[in-house]
C-alpha cells in the first residue's frame, strides 16, 4: 500500500465529507479590484459567514508595500464567488490597534467585509463556537475568480513564526512546483481531485476550473495560532480563506499565511473574532451596532436554522452535511440539538457582562471559580465551552443545565422592565425555557432536580405570618417563613419556623427581625450591584397595622452590627396573608385597572369628615368601593387594627382592591378626624397624583419615609408610618405550609 493510500483508509470514507467539502467550497470567497475595474489578480480569499459579510485576514487588503489596496469610489472593491463580482467595502479591521488598550494588546489578523447589496444571495459556512486544539483530518480553502479559475496573489513575505520568513499574502493554494495531492474518492466538488500543479517558470496556460482546497496532514495549535502542515505547499492565494475541521464539520480557523521553505502554514483561530468591538469599525462603514461580535454571531446562527425550513431551502444545507459526518457516533447532543440551541440563544440579548456567562460554564462544568482557559463573551460561546469530551450523557446534562441557567438569568434581567422589547425578551426566554424542558425528559430524576434550580437574581424578600389557633389565655399564636421571591408566583422558601404549637405575634416578629438583615444583604448581593431587593411582609387579617417599614434590622453581617431602619432603605410592602395561590376575578380585574390607569386618585374612606361612621357605614362603604374607578385606590386615617378601619381594608380586599395606604397608628372611632388626617389626605392626593402609575408607587413610598426620618423634612413626618398595601395578583404569595414540592436552595 502506497503512503497516500495507508493515509486515505485511516481517515475512512472521504465519500461522507462530499457535501461538507462542496458547502466549504461555494461559501469560500476571492477579494479583488472594484467590480468593471481594469483586470487584475484577485488579492486573496475569504468566507462567507453571515448575510452580507464576509471574514479573511485584514492583511489580504494590504499590497505588498503595506499600503490600502487600490479600491473605488469608496473603498469599494469585489467580492467574487459563485461566478459573479459583487461590490464590498472593508467593514471591521480587527488589526487596528485599541487606543483605549494600549500598545501592548494583542490584534488579530482579521478583517470583516461588507457586501454593499443587502439583497445579495449567498450560502453561509459554519464557524465553530469551540477553540480548536489538535486537527486530524482538515482542508484549507481557496476563491476563485468571476471564471472560476484558482486564485494567484502576488506573494510578498512577512514575519512568521520561530522568527523565519513566512508568506502572508493571497494568491493560490498551490504553488508553481512539484507535487500533487492524491485524488478524492466518492463524487461531487469533493471528489474531482486536489489543484495539480504545473512548471515552475515560463508563461502560464489558462488553468482548467479545479478544487478549491488541498488536504491538512496534521495541526495544532499554540500561542501563535493554529499551525498545520500539508502535502503540498501552501503557496500564496491562501490567505483569508478557511480551515475546515472535517471532523466536527466547522470552519475552526482563516489561513494566514505559510512558511517559505516548507509544507507549513499558520491560521488565525476564529475564536480570535471574540475580539471584535465596535473600536474596530471603519471610518464611513456601517456597522453591526454596540456590540458587533454578538450581532454578528446572532445573524449567522439565526441562518443556519432558517435554511432547515422546508418550504425555503432546495437542496442540502451545511446541518445536513455536519449530520452525515456524525451520524453514528452515538451524540446525545448532536447537530441538531446544537443548531436549535444557538438560534434560540441568538435571539436573546448579550450578557450583560461576559462574566456572567465565565460563571455559568464554571457552575455546570463544577470549576468553581477558576476561570477557563478560552476567552467567553456570549452565550454562543460559553455552549462551545461545554465540549470536554464527556460521555454523551454527561455532556447531554451539561448543555440542559447551562441553557436552564441562560433562560433564568435572562427572564430575570428584564422581569419588571416595560414595554414590547422586554416582553419580547421574556417571551424568547420562555421559548429556551421549553426547549430545556423538552431535552431533560431524558435524564435521571437526580439530574432533572439538580439542573432545576438556578442561581437566580432575586427581586424581594418576603416575610409571612401564618396564624395557627389562640391559646388558654386567648392570645393568638403563629409560624412564619421568609422566601425569596423572582416574580409570577415563583418563591424560594430560605428560613422557616414551623412548630405544632407556634409562637406569639411578637415574638415571631422578634425571631423574624434577628434573622432578617443577613437575608436581605445576601439577596441583595444576588440580585445585583447596589440592588437593594424589595422588602415584602404578609400578615393575616388584624394585622394590617403592621409597621415593617420601621423595623430595624442588622446593618451589615458583623456580629455586633448597628440596627437600622428597613423602610428609608428599600421599598417596603404589605401583603394580605388570606390571599393565596387561587387569584380572584375581582382582584385581577381591580389589578388590571388600577395598572392601566392614566391617574391615580386616593379614595378616602369616609369620604367626607363628619360622615357618619356608625349607623348604615358598611353599606356605604361597600357601594363607594365597588362603583370606584380603575385609578382609585383606598386612603384611611383610621386605625385598620380593629373597628371601623379593619372593616374597611375587609371590604376592600373583598372587592378586589390590591392598594392602599394608612398609617400604621391611625385614630380609632373615639374621635372625629382632626388636621393630621388633613394633612395625611393631603399627602397622599400629592403623591397619588405624581406617581405615574402603580407599579412607582412602592420606591415613592421609600422615598417618603426616607424623607420623614430626616428632622430636616418637617413636611414628610406624616409619612413616617406610612403602610402601603400592594398585592400584586399576578405574583401570588405562595403557600406557607404544604406537600408541594417547593424550589429549594443548592
């Protein structure tokens, strides 16, 4: 067996890459002069990697002097593939240096190009979203010109690596020497042979149309790049153009030049695009936005996975090679899995700091907090991170468990922010949400309990009390909880107090406040820099009195921490205990209203001073509370622990108000309202009326506190027991005590 035979049967049957060799051919570009410019060699190649870009080395437009190619009116220059020229200007030069970084960053040798007609078909290749470590079995590629002749650069020489001469200009794969590649077994682009080449001087003959690529013997890569060898060597033309890993069917680097003496070459890993920012953009181009490498990466995705809808495409897609190449290996995850999962993360917004998504890899690969080896901006990237070469069940629960974690935090970044776009996000989230679920029926029960919980951003603390029955002497006695809350009803229970016997009210409070302070730190650390999470207390009927905003809880985790008030702090609400999972029609109509209303007016319950409070009240409260308008929302000066004002808070709950405000040491019925009630109506019509909606109403409250606990604020003091009733039906307070399985902490 000859030594090109013994190589070709131990990489197997070349006939499965047929169609990944074909889509790497048409998606592989020449860059040359403007479009009806004068004739000329093309300058070098590129890829075609997303609608209207494409990516090669920013040196291909470099002349051999190191100046800017010739190009027209401008800057515009051809793009040549699939036998036509189209118009191109240089978009983003990644070898521009950083002002901002100084002179010592590191640039890489990449450039991104613009095709100038956004209506421009065109196939796209795949680049992969894993750093490349060792290539067994791999093709570089090379354009064609308008005739689908082999490109031939002009072949200046530059720096290289271990210090000798390498060529990093474009021009063709194969140099004008001895040697020739071993034909291609099977049929199709793939299957006609590599370029031949012909004598080393003398006038060239016009050379017949031949394979775009030639064979990588082996690869690796260090800090340089990725460095390869081939059977032939790699001559100019080249460069820009991409290394195709045929065993994983990606595109893992762009050719960036080759050793003078040698079968050698070196390719810039395109990993290195991770670099991309919007410093890189070129004076009077357009752009991608503020963070171009997320777009970029966004619109190749969000391809890929269109082209398998069935009424669009009309013939094999690079999904369909990458599955003939794979299929068999027994993936778990396979092509599929990961071409639906990056269209779903593409359509989300970046990470608001790459190292959100360097914490999410390390929780599910269990690294703690020792950072990776590969730069990670997006969440495209950290899914490339997950390859470890796992059994296909282990890497199968590692894709589930990070996309969980993606689709929480995401869902949590935008929870409460509003209009279509946040809504669009959290819709898109939900979608990543379901595809998880959809993929982790498959694992073990531990594994499925173990990726459930997520380390969530939280948005409130909630504190319940739960009445249990009245002892020998009357009194009644409770349990509590304190849970963490994340929105729609989603709670995470952290501390408990649940006995058979329970607990007076005040003590239960006592035990609660000790306890509280190192809660609402720990939550705001969780939530988010300088978050202070709101502060929610549910309390049974009786209770409504309740002044949690004057609570003082530790000041910090120190032992002997100072006490301080919670209310000038964070938001504080109050919530009705007697309100559960099961949400009334009345309540969410009265929601609903009270959010969509233009204005907000306080109802003051009675209406008028000298209203009669005894005789045929109750009737009348009734029918003043249900013919209230959307905006209106209950104001009491009374003392809502008992009496009058307890009954009045019952029948506002009854017909379905979720707000109100009273302070918590209202007057009882022994007498009449005075000018403090004034002068609380007064305050409350003011801060009613500059609101802005509900959803403000619990920072305008805090605001007020914070201004009433400042003597200088003698204008505020009636706030300074100010209780805001805000019960939310769309986020029910959960069950205290249950069989339900609940969300539980790691």
């Amino acid at each position: 067996m000859s030594t090109s035979e013994g190589r070709a049967a131990g990489r197997g049957d070349r006939a499965r890459y047929t169609q990944l060799l074909d889509h790497a051919g048409r998606t592989t570009v020449a860059l040359r002069a403007a479009p009806g410019g004068a004739a000329a060699r093309p300058w070098g190649s590129g890829v075609l990697i997303a609608p209207g870009w494409v990516l090669t080395c920013a040196h291909v437009l470099a002349a051999s002097d190191g100046r800017r190619r010739e190009t027209g009116p401008d800057g515009v220059f051809g793009v040549t593939f699939d036998g036509r020229v189209v118009p191109a200007r240089l978009a983003y030069d990644l070898s521009r240096p950083d002002p901002a970084a100084g002179p010592a960053a590191a640039r890489a040798d990449l450039a991104l190009v613009q095709l100038l007609d956004p209506e421009t078909d065109h196939p796209c290749a795949w680049l992969s979203d894993q750093p490349a470590t060792l290539l067994e079995d791999a093709y570089i590629f090379r354009g064609h010109d308008a005739s689908g002749a082999v490109t031939e650069g002009d072949g200046d020489a530059g720096t290289g690596h271990r210090g000798e001469r390498v060529v990093p200009e474009a021009g063709a794969v194969g140099d004008p020497q001895e040697g020739s590649c071993e034909p291609e077994p099977g049929g199709g682009r793939g299957a006609r042979g590599r370029a031949a080449h012909g004598a080393p001087a003398g006038p060239r003959a016009p050379a017949p149309p031949v394979d775009p690529f030639i064979a990588v013997r082996f690869g690796a890569r260090d800090a340089r790049g990725l460095q390869f060898g081939s059977d032939v060597r790699v001559s100019p033309g080249a460069s820009g153009g991409p290394l195709l890993d045929c065993d994983r069917g990606e595109v893992v680097g762009i050719v960036k030049g080759r050793h003078q003496q040698d079968h050698v070459g070196l390719a810039v890993p395109v990993t290195a695009l991770r670099g991309l920012g919007p410093e890189h953009l070129v004076a009077g181009a357009e752009g991608l936005g503020p963070d171009p490498y997320h777009a970029l990466m966004s619109l190749h995705d969000r391809w890929h996975w269109a082209g398998q809808d069935l009424g669009r495409t009309a013939g094999t897609t690079w999904f369909d090679a990458q599955h003939m190449i794979m299929a068999g290996r027994g993936r778990l995850w396979g092509v599929q899995e990961r071409l639906q999962a990056l269209d779903l993360l593409a359509r989300l917004p970046a990470p608001r700091d790459p190292l959100v998504v360097e914490a999410a890899v390390g929780e599910v690969l269990e690294r703690g907090e020792r950072p990776g080896a590969w730069l990670l901006r997006t969440w495209r990237d950290g899914h490339g991170a997950l390859y470890q070469g796992s059994d296909p069940y282990t890497e199968l629960r590692a894709f589930v468990h990070y996309l969980r974690i993606v689709a929480q935090l995401t869902a949590d970044e935008v929870r409460d922010a509003p209009g279509d776009e946040a809504a669009a996000v959290r819709a898109q989230a939900a979608r990543l949400a379901e595809f998880v679920q959809a993929k982790a029926v498959v694992l073990q029960p531990q594994d499925r309990r173990r990726i459930g919980p997520v380390r969530r951003r939280p948005r409130s603390v909630l504190v319940e009390f739960e009445p249990l029955f009245y002892d020998e002497g009357g009194q009644e006695l409770f349990n509590w909880s304190v849970s963490e809350g994340y929105g729609q009803g989603q709670w995470l229970r952290v501390d408990v107090q649940e006995s058979a016997g329970g607990v007076p009210f005040e003590q239960a409070r006592e035990q609660v406040l000790r306890r509280l302070g190192g809660r609402l730190l720990r939550a705001d650390g969780d939530a988010g820099p300088n978050a202070r999470v709101r502060l929610e207390v549910a309390v049974p009927e009786g209770r409504w009195d309740t002044a949690a905003g004057q609570w003082e809880v530790a000041a910090s985790t120190r032992r002997t921490a100072r006490l301080r008030p919670v209310g000038p702090g964070r938001a504080v609400i109050l919530r009705d205990q007697g309100r559960r999972e099961q949400v009334d029609p009345a309540w969410l109509r009265r929601w609903q209203g009270l959010a969509a209303a233009r204005e907000l007016q306080a109802l003051r319950i009675p209406p008028r001073p000298g209203a009669d409070a005894r005789s045929g009240s109750a009737e009348a409260i009734w029918r003043l509370l249900e013919t209230a308008g959307e905006g209106a929302l209950p104001a009491l000066c009374h003392t809502v622990a008992d009496g009058f004002g307890r009954d009045a808070v019952g029948v506002a709950l009854d017909t379905g108000f979720a707000a109100g405000l009273w302070p918590a040491h209202g007057h009882g019925e022994e007498r009449d309202c005075d000018a403090g009630c004034e002068e609380f109506h007064r305050g409350v019509r003011e801060l009613l009326q500059g609101s802005g909606g509900v959803a403000r109403l619990p920072e305008l409250v805090r605001q007020l506190r914070a201004k009433a606990a400042e003597a200088a604020e003698e204008g505020a003091h009636w706030a300074r027991d100010l209780v805001l009733l805000y019960d939310d039906p769309e986020d029910p307070i959960p069950p205290l005590f249950t069989d339900r399985p609940q969300m539980s902490p790691r």
